[in-house]
C-alpha cells in the first residue's frame, strides 16, 4: 500500500476503537493499530451527508 496517498485518511481500530491519522501509519511503515498492535483497521466516514438528488 502506498502511504502517501493514505496521509489525509483517518482509521479506526477495529478491536479498541482508537482514531489515529494516515501521516502517523505512514511514518512508522506498517498498517496496525498504534495502541493495542492489531493490524485491522477501517477508514472513518466523514460526519457530513452528501445529499443526492435522485430523478
């Protein structure tokens, strides 16, 4: 996977639900969990709703 594309991403850990950034994963190298090591994480959905209009 290509960190620098991942900077501006926020992932939560799947087991603990901490919130860490792209920038701290993409300095360390590997995609796991910066508090408990687990190695699955999701991307966090933005808090706005994209409004569509449907026809």
């Amino acid at each position: 996977m290509s960190f620098e594309k991942a900077k501006n991403i926020t992932y939560i850990c799947v087991r603990c639900g901490a919130k860490m950034k792209g920038e701290d994963l993409s300095y360390i190298g590997i995609l796991e969990c910066l508090e408990c090591g687990y190695e699955v994480l999701e991307k966090s959905r933005p808090d706005t709703v994209k409004a569509v209009k449907a026809e």
